[in-house]
C-alpha cells in the first residue's frame, strides 16, 4: 500500500515541479518508513527495486516522455535490474533518490538509481527497461524523441555495458534450457 500512495503522490505532483531534460538528473526524497524495512531491521532489498520504479515514473513524468509514450499505447517494462549494497538504510532515516538514464541500444533503456544518505551513495540500481507496443518492442530512439530534444545516446560506461552483456549470456542460457525441456512434438 505505501507504494500505491507514493505513486500517486509522484502522477499527481509531476505537474508542480519543472520539466526535466531526458538526460538529466532527478532527485526525490523518502523517509525508511516501517513498512519498507524487513526482520534485519532495515530498508529490505526488495524495496530498494520498488523504489527505483518511483524515480523512473517520476523521471520519465518530468521529461515528458512516458505521457506520449503512454498515449501512444506503449508501456515501460523492466527487463532486468541489479542492485550494488554499501550500506543499509535504517528506519526513519531520510535519503535521496537519484535517477537518470545513462543511455541505450538498440533495445534497452539503461537507468541508474542511486540511494544517497548524508553525502554518501547506500545503494545503486542499475535497471534496463523498454516500451511495448501491441506490435512489440518500441525502439528506444523514438521512445527518447518524445522527450521533443534531439538526443543521441550518451556512450554507455564499460561497466553497464559489461553487465548488459552477461545479462544477454543469462538470457540465452534461459532460452537454450527452456527450448530443450519443450515437448517434442508427436
């Protein structure tokens, strides 16, 4: 339920704050509250990925982009997401969120999210997402032009590329396993 009301709060406040360059930073600002933390005590990793979909709706809001893609009939999907822990979040400590989108491909969008309490990054969240229409994946070039700037891709730092790379390796294992344990046919 806290998750419903702080997406609310960001499709009901996007308006009030002003609009955004798609390849520029965006901050919001949280409190661990007691239903974000787990039986260690603090913020439970899960939530740190929940939290992240916040800072992209919100990123996306302000840019602009996500209103004509959603118009538009296409939807925002994470395809995969990986989290680097350095430090917990306690509960009732505030923190900053931080997104931006690093990039893309062909394919993928690439989003960073960092958690920052006093100065200092807790958590980063690199997430890589598209848009589909009925017809499948919508490029992310055209995805990006609904922002009205005319953006080239910023060069994609070594290390998400690296991690966009085993995430490609994971998939086709997936694929080999699931093509051989299909039936076949009679």
């Amino acid at each position: 339920m806290v998750m419903f009301w702080r997406s609310l709060w960001i499709w009901l406040s996007f308006r009030w704050r002003r609009k955004l360059d798609a390849l520029a930073s965006s901050s919001l600002h949280y409190r661990v509250m007691p239903g974000d933390i787990d039986s260690n005590l603090h913020m439970n990793n899960g939530r740190y990925f929940s939290v992240a979909d916040l800072g992209r709706l919100e990123h996306g809001l302000r840019n602009r982009v996500w209103q004509g893609a959603i118009r538009r009939g296409w939807r925002p999907m994470a395809g995969d997401a990986s989290a680097r822990f350095s430090r917990s979040l306690q509960p009732f400590t505030r923190y900053e969120l931080q997104t931006r989108t690093l990039g893309w491909n062909d394919k993928w969008i690439f989003c960073e999210h960092r958690f920052i309490q006093n100065g200092r990054v807790c958590t980063l969240v690199l997430v890589r997402y598209l848009f589909v229409s009925k017809r499948g994946p919508v490029p992310p070039s055209k995805v990006m032009a609904l922002s009205g700037q005319e953006l080239q891709t910023p060069t994609l730092p070594d290390w998400v590329v690296r991690w966009h790379d085993n995430q490609e390796r994971i998939s086709s294992v997936l694929k080999a396993e699931a093509h051989a344990a299909a039936p076949s046919p009679p």
